[in-house]
C-alpha cells in the first residue's frame, strides 16, 4: 500500500465520514501560493486553503510573529489581561468600516455568525432573522439555522432556530425572478418587504444577516443598488444589518471588506479565515454603541482571541499594507477577470465569469444554461491532475471558485490560467 492511502486508511479510522476532504493530497510544506505533498508533487493553491491564506502559507513575518509568541506564552483562558490580544483588537478596527471600533474574539466563522445573531437579539430584545436563500454561515445549530446553501447540511437537525426567514439572494445570473439586467425591479427587495407584511412584522425582527458576496452558495455578488436598499430598509425598520465577511473579507475582494465595493456599512460583521493566515480566529465587529450594550457574562470564550492566533492577525494586517495586497488583488483579479472572459467568449460551457479580486466564481453551463456540475467536475478534475487545486461552490456544484493568495505571482496566475484553459477546451 503506497503511503497515500495508507494515510487514508488511517483517517477513515478515526475521522467520522461526516468530515469531508477535498483532496487525496497529503500536505508536506506551504509557502506562498504552492504547496508540496509527501510524494513530491508541487501544486498551486487556488484554493487558498478555503479562502484563508490571502498572505499565502507560511508567510515568513506571520510565522515570525507566532513564534515569538509563542516563546512567552499561548493561553490566556480569559483569565488575564495578554497585550497581543489587545493590540490584535486595536489593529482590526483600524481596517473595519468607520464606527465598527469594537469587538468579540472567537474561533471560527460560525462561532463568530453565533455571536453576532445572539448580540442583535440581546440588544434589540427582538427575535427574528432573516437571512438569505444560498447563504452559507456555518456549521452550528444557530449558524444552519441561516444557512440554506444546501439542504444536506440542515437534513436531520430540524428544529432550527425559530423564528427565522430566508429571502431570496439577489443572485442576478441565477436571478430567483427569472429577470434580467433591464427588468430587474428588485424583487427581491421586494419579496423581503412582503416578508415583513405577511410573516412577521419588521419591528419584531432582530437582523438581516447577508454575505455581500454569496459564497458556498456560488459566488454571486450582491448589487450594490441593493445592499443601499437593505441597508436603508434595515434602518427604517430598526433591524441590524450583519455582513458575513468571513469568506469575502481580508482583502480577498480587493478591499479590506467586501461590504466597501457598495460603500455600506453594515451594523455588526463579522469576520475570521483570512484574519489570521490558518492559525484559528474570527471575530465580530461592531459599533461601540451597541457592543456597550452586550452586558457581562452575555457571551464568553475559553480560546477566543488567542495570543499566538492574534500575533498572527496584527502580522496578516501589516503584510497586507505594506505588500499593497489590496491594490495587487484589484488589479490582478481584474487581469484574471479578462482573461477568463475571453476564456468565456470562446467557450460557451462557460457560461458566467463574475467577481471582484481575487474572489472570482465561474460558472459552468450546459447548451440550455442549466448548471452543468459534470463539466465543472471535469475541469476540476484537470487542474489537479496538472498541479493546480482549485474548489467548487453553489448548490449544484456547477461554479468554480477561483481563490488564489494575494500574494500570487504573475507567472504563477498565467500558468494556473494555462492549465484551467486547457481543462475547458477539454470539456467541449
Ligand atoms: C461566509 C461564511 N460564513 C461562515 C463560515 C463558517 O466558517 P467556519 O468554517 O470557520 O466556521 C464560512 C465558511 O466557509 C463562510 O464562508
């Protein structure tokens, strides 16, 4: 048994099957936009390890701050005071919308998407939420409850949450009223005002929880025409705005976070994967007004703002200043983004290329315009065999999430483009 599945073997012992991996890849070394496993292959990682390595892996001033951190100590419990946590916190409101100056250290994105629906039911004493159809949250019982990505990861834990509504994404490729460019009204906007009038009444409604730029769900950016009009919606009604930026933020769309590209701020984000390189952190951000609000003992942590994950935070914020990431993610994606339009106009089981930065989706379609997973599956497919990782998304599987580090060479995107071109055209 070569080595590989030997490992297999062994994961498939102590790993429940409900724990999926991507990738017969076994990971040897990271550095920057490639990694090499333990038989010696090299392969670029447009994944990003899930969207979390905007510096790449292993960025050397990243592992440098961990290791000095971890030289003096690694817990804190929440029992004492630790200086890197603080400055951690102080750093990530320098890059947050104005106003979103305080916050809660966790873990993960869902433990984040958790504080920030508990936060707007806490200091609205409101109960509903409202999320949106696609959305992606997380894995917990308050994170499924707004996630409907796809009904495989709600199947068996009924009852959620109560007292929570979807409305339609505004996904215009896929658009949920079948309407174009130019006749688009805004149903949805509009469907979330019927929400209101038939389901529940906007003043019993705590939040509207969206990602600006769906992600899971198949990465469709949300108009901006839009998120104006929820924004104005939302303070009308006085229900709290949440951006999910834990996919979209840190860069990845070119700005710090993906709510900037509409110029509207939201009540509470919430934020993780990128903010900390890989190494487990995530927060929820909001103004001071309410977070004064979230009394003591409200919510708690064991491991929530870990020093050594918080040296690593304030190490991923300086690299992405002082390597201009934001500025190379917007002009690079947007290189990307014609290239894999022309890709598109050749190839018509291309049938969407959308994005901002390097958080770019492509979509796979079939001669009616259906989704068309097989075609994506095989492209995928192509691309690893040829030493480029890449991911899928959305609720067919028919979209590719095209991810790279920040830190991307140019040399290393064309050839990453090379070999997704000749997965396409092996798709015809
Ligand atoms: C938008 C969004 N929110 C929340 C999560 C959950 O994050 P985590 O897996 O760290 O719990 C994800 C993960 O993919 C996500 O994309």
């Amino acid at each position: 048994m070569d080595k590989l599945a030997g490992l297999v073997n062994r994961a498939a012992k102590v790993f429940t099957p409900a724990l999926h991996l991507y990738y017969p890849i076994t990971i040897a070394k990271g550095s920057g936009a490639t990694i090499e496993s333990t038989d010696g292959k090299r392969y670029l990682d447009f994944s990003s390890g899930l969207a979390v390595l905007n510096v790449g892996h292993n960025h050397p001033r990243v592992l440098e701050a961990a290791r000095k951190q971890l030289d003096s100590f690694v817990h804190t419990g929440g029992i004492y005071y630790s200086e890197t946590s603080v400055a951690a916190a102080e750093k990530l409101v320098t890059i947050t919308p104005e106003g979103l100056d305080m916050l809660f250290f966790s873990n993960s994105g869902a433990e984040a998407v958790e504080g920030a629906l508990k936060l707007a039911r806490f200091v609205t004493g409101r109960q509903g939420i409202v999320s949106f159809t696609g959305a992606f949250h997380g894995r917990t019982l308050g994170a499924i409850s707004v996630t409907t990505s796809t009904a495989l990861y709600r199947r068996r834990y009924h009852p959620l949450l109560p007292s929570v509504y979807h409305s339609p994404y505004p996904s215009c490729f896929r658009c949920p009223f079948q309407a174009g460019p130019d006749t688009c009204g805004l149903s949805c906007l509009r469907y979330l005002r019927s929400l209101f009038e038939r389901q529940i009444p906007a003043e019993e409604v705590a939040a509207v929880i969206i990602e600006p730029v769906l992600g899971e769900g198949g990465y469709y950016p949300a108009p901006a025409r839009f998120l104006a009009e929820l924004r104005k919606l939302c303070t009308e009604h006085g229900i709290l705005l949440i951006f999910d930026e834990v996919q979209s933020g840190m860069g990845r769309t070119g700005r710090w976070f993906a709510g900037e590209l509409s110029s509207v701020v939201p009540d509470i984000m919430t934020v993780a994967k990128g903010i900390a390189s890989g190494f487990p952190l995530s927060a929820v951000v909001a103004g001071k007004e309410l977070m004064q609000r979230w009394e003591p003992g409200a919510h708690g942590t064991t491991f929530g703002g870990n020093p050594v994950s918080c040296a690593a935070s304030i190490a991923t914020i300086e690299v992405i200043q002082k390597q201009k990431l934001l500025d190379k993610s917007t002009l690079g994606g947007d290189r990307a983004l014609n290239r894999l339009r022309r890709i598109a106009a050749r190839f018509p089981v291309v049938g969407d290329v959308r994005g901002f930065g390097y958080m770019i989706g492509i979509e796979f379609v079939d001669k009616l315009g259906e989704p068309d997973a097989d075609a994506c599956r095989k492209v995928l497919d192509h691309c690893l065999a040829n030493g480029l990782i890449l991911i899928g998304c959305g609720p067919k599987r028919n979209i590719v999430r095209f991810i790279p580090p920040l830190v991307v060479t140019d040399a290393e995107m064309e050839a990453a483009l090379d070999i997704f071109e000749e997965g396409v055209k092996g798709v015809q």
